[in-house]
C-alpha cells in the first residue's frame, strides 16, 4: 500500500501509523510488552514491513528503549538466547 512511498520514515508520519501505533500502545497497556516497564518512553516496533498500512496485531509490539536494543540486537546475530 505504501509502496509508493520514498521512504519508511515518510510512512511514519501518516495518518495510519498513528492509528496502527496508537493501538498498539493501548493494546499494551502503555508498558514494553518484553520487561512491563511502564511510564518510560516506548517503540512502536515492526515485526514484518509486509503490511505497512494495515499492520496486523501481530506485527507490532511495544519495547522499551533497553528491550528495542535487545530486540535488534538479536537479530543482528540471529541468537535467540541471552547469556
């Protein structure tokens, strides 16, 4: 849908990403769903870019800054597990 787009960060100023991060961050409770930190500034993480504009529940998840870095970070490596 939003293919047309020059770039992700063009995404993230529309109307639908409001929405789709709005609820997101309802859904979650306003906590990081990894720790339950809460009252602390959140990300809105894609799981998948797949559906950029219709996010789908599971695309997104709420991290705290400490957990978003894990998050990547893990990713990165592809290791699944923490030392």
């Amino acid at each position: 849908m939003y293919k047309e787009l020059n770039s992700y960060k063009e995404y993230l100023k529309t109307y639908d990403w409001n929405e789709a991060r709005k609820n997101a961050l309802n859904k979650s409770k306003y906590k990081c769903q990894l720790c339950g930190k809460k009252n602390i500034k959140l990300n809105v993480h894609h799981n998948t870019y797949e559906n950029l504009g219709k996010e789908k529940e599971e695309d997104l998840i709420v991290l705290c800054d400490k957990c978003h870095e894990k998050f990547h970070d893990i990713v990165a490596t592809g290791d699944k597990h923490e030392n």
